[in-house]
C-alpha cells in the first residue's frame, strides 16, 4: 500500500502537467477558433454590405427601365390615340361625301 502511494504522488506532478497541457491546447484551439470566428463574421458583414449595394443598384436601374416603359407607353397611345381621332374624321367624311351623293341620286 506505501508503494502504492508513493507511485501516485510520483505519477501527480506528470498528471498535472499533462492536464496544463492539454488546457494549454484547449485554451489555444479556443482562441483559434474564435479568431476563425471573427474573420468569418467580417467576411459575411462584407458580404452582406455587397450584396445590399447590388440589390440597391438593381432597383435603381427597375426603376428607371420602369420609366422608360412608362413614358414610353404613354407616347404609343398617344401616337394611338391621334390615329383614331384621324380615322374617325376620315370615317365622318366618308360618310358626309356617301351622303351627299346619295341625297343627289334621284
């Protein structure tokens, strides 16, 4: 039993150094890992930014094609729109001159 004890108090100062060893290591892959942590929080926060300018730019550029289809809209049915005024004046003088002639027939 004394020999028993007297290897366990020998093995206690190599236990606890390998268990300061191997918080050592904990301690240096946490730190590894939280810096690993922040550089990808960095990218993605860069990223996002990216990704916000992009869309930003996007519906700047609907925005004006959206326009464009708006005022040019406007001008095909404007450009419509006279051609039927034009075709209902035709129409009515076509009428009128059908008209005309036919009060002349006897």
């Amino acid at each position: 039993m004394a020999m028993q004890m007297t290897e366990d108090v020998a093995r206690t100062p190599e236990a606890a150094n390998d268990c300061t060893e191997e918080a050592r290591q904990e301690k240096s892959e946490a730190a590894e890992l939280k810096e690993q942590l922040a550089r990808e929080r960095q990218e993605f926060s860069d990223r996002e930014d990216e990704l916000i300018a992009h869309c930003q730019k996007l519906e700047a550029a609907l925005e004006s094609v959206v326009l464009d289809l708006q005022k040019s809209h406007a001008g095909v049915v404007s450009v419509l729109k006279a051609e039927v005024a034009r075709l209902q004046e035709e129409n009515d003088e076509l009428r009128a001159a059908a008209n005309t002639q036919q009060d002349a027939m006897p």
